[in-house]
C-alpha cells in the first residue's frame, strides 16, 4: 500500500534465524499442523493499523527455508547481517519505505494482532512520542512488540556501537529518555489471575515449544483468531500446562 501524506506507512518487521543457541529451529518446529512461523505471520498480519509485515532474517544458506515460509505466505522478507540486526532492521525498513516501525520477533507464535493494533494506536493516536512498548512484566511474555518512527531506528543505525545496542534494536533509545520521548508501556486492563502472572509465551527452550505447541492445538479448531485472553482461559482450564515451562521462567528470572 502506497503512503499517503496524510498517512504514515506502519510496517510490522519481524526477525527470525535458524541458528538459535537454545533452541535451533525453532521458528519452523510444527504446531497444529504449521511451522511456528507460520502462525507468527499470519497472526501479525491480522494486526489493525498495519500496512506491511516484512520479516528480517540473514544472509546464511541456514535461513533459506525460513524465507521459502515467509514467501509462501506472501511475506516480504528482507536479508542481512546475522549479528548486526540494528542494520538488518534499518535495511528492513527502509526496503518497506517505513515511516513508523513495528518490532516483534518471531519466537512468539501466539502474538496477540488486537493487542499490537492497540499499541499502533495509542502511539498514533496520543501525545507526540519516539518510542512505545507493551510491559513483558505485566502482559505474559511472547506478546512483546514495540513501535517508534523509522528516523529514529536510521539514527540508531548510523550511531549505536555497544553490541548490546546492535543485537537488540531498541536500547539506543530506551536507554535515553534525556533525549527521547518514552511513552508509558501498555499494560492490561485488567489484572492477571495470580497464577498467570509471569506466563511465558515465547519459545526459546523445549519446555515453551511444548506449551505453545499445546496451546496452539487446543485453541485453533474452535477459534482461528483466539486472542491472548483465550490462552489464559486455556490456562485455567488445563492448570498442569501452567507448570510446563515453569522451571524455564524461574532461570529467566535469575
């Protein structure tokens, strides 16, 4: 979709790689009957307010089959570095003639496209600001997504050199609230059940792929487009999934 001038083109930017310390992979591992990925995208790209998803991966042979996905769903994807993905972000963007930038990361199957609309929203819609997230310590994990205006991710392009700030995207300007405007993270209405509090949704280890991989099988037959609240009910129906990938949030803690 072409950018308007009254419009600012919102691109969602996604990265994976197959080359996962923990869990190689992982990002094409099967759940009711589909890649990961596939769900990531697919529900990504139900997200209201977005124009474009482009999924970020590297220029290494390893990450072929991750681009055979992508495009099969018609998903734009863009190659580059495998350590730099500050740079592969920026490449990303500006390949998507971006004017705002979503990022997610494709460890999260279960991405809530509501969710994500709303934080579009309250970024466009509220007082100025450079950067918004949603709170990973208020929302289960896996749900994550952030949004900031893509001058700001060419600048963190051209100027970061702290290889934390390179790997992760963001910290260049997280971690400067004297020069950027940090809106307030989104957290839900309403509180967390307190044995869903710090529900990790994400996969990174065996233990999370079980649990996505069971929350997946037993959420789509009934309902293709479930949102987070449905895999919290999901959660209070089977309280033993609740213990799966605990000793997994436990480690993540320390």
């Amino acid at each position: 979709m072409a950018k308007t001038p009254s419009k600012q083109r919102t691109v969602a930017i996604s990265q994976a790689r197959m080359t996962s310390t923990r869990l190689p992979g992982k990002v094409l591992m099967p759940a009711a009957g589909r890649p990961l990925l596939a769900h990531h995208l697919e529900r990504l790209s139900r997200t209201p307010g977005l124009d474009a998803v482009v999924l970020a991966t590297t220029v290494n042979a390893a990450d072929d089959p991750v681009v055979e996905c992508a495009q099969g769903l018609g998903v734009t994807v863009f190659r580059g570095d495998e350590q730099d993905v500050l740079g592969r972000f920026a490449g990303a963007a500006a390949s998507a003639e971006a004017d705002l930038v979503v990022r997610v990361t494709a460890d999260c199957p279960l991405i809530d496209p509501a969710l994500v609309g709303r934080l579009i929203a309250a970024f466009q819609d509220g007082q100025p600001l450079d950067y918004l997230s949603i709170d990973s310590t208020r929302y289960p994990r896996g749900l994550d997504a952030e949004i900031f205006p893509r001058r700001l991710l060419d600048e963190a392009a051209a100027n970061a050199t702290d290889p934390v700030e390179r790997e992760h995207v963001t910290p260049y300007l997280y971690r400067r609230p004297d020069r950027f405007r940090l809106g307030t993270a989104l957290v839900p209405d309403l509180p967390l059940d307190s044995d869903l509090e710090g529900q990790r949704w994400c996969v990174d280890e065996p233990a999370d792929y079980e649990l996505v991989r069971r929350l997946l099988e037993a959420l789509l037959p009934a309902n293709p487009v479930f949102g987070w609240q449905d895999c919290c009910k999901a959660l209070r129906d089977h309280p033993d999934w609740v213990d799966i990938n605990r000793s997994v949030r436990q480690k993540s803690l320390h």
